[in-house]
C-alpha cells in the first residue's frame, strides 16, 4: 500500500497511519507513520536547509524580516497538527535518525 489516498503528500495522513498503529498495536505501521510524517513525499524528505531564512526589505514588507519563501501558515498549522498527532499516538517509535536532527 502506497499509502492513504495515493496521493504526493502523505506526511499529511501520517496521523491515520499513527492511528492505525496504536490501534493494532504495530511497531511496523509506528515506524511508517514517522517516515510519511517526516519523508515529505516524492520531495525527497525534510531537510534541516530546506529552512534556511531569507532577508526581505522595504519596499516589499513594511520592516525587514526573515522568511522561509516557500513556508505558508495553513501548510505549517497542518504539518504541525500531524506531528501533535503522530507524536501523541506514535512517539514510543520516534527514528533516532533523520536529516531534520541529524548534521548536514
């Protein structure tokens, strides 16, 4: 199974996965649930740079400000809501490893 619905994000299902987990009581699914959360699809995964803030100037904003350009509120609050989740449900199989925590 490719995961809820075929889609390209399944970091946005993973709190179903997560779910799924716990219930049947799966460390397998557990494990999933944690690669769709953090695995961003067929992007190639988060990455710890894929955060690096740019500087922007009047005239375009009112103050300067540091921004992630591609980073939006409702991907953001979504993204974060799953990982509540998936935390919540799943956090006894949290990988020791990933580029979001590992060094670069």
């Amino acid at each position: 199974m490719d995961g809820v619905g075929g889609g390209s994000n399944p970091q946005w299902h993973a709190r179903l996965t997560a779910y799924a987990a716990r219930l049947k009581r799966d460390p397998e699914l557990a494990a999933r649930a944690w690669r769709e959360l953090l695995g961003g699809g067929g992007r190639g995964g988060l990455r710890r740079s894929m955060y690096a803030a740019t500087r922007v100037e009047p005239p375009e904003v009112p103050r300067p400000i540091e921004e992630v350009p591609w980073a939006g509120t409702n991907g953001t609050a979504q993204w974060s809501l799953n990982a509540i989740q998936v935390l919540a449900l799943a956090g006894d199989h949290v990988p020791e490893r990933s580029p979001l925590w590992d060094q670069e």
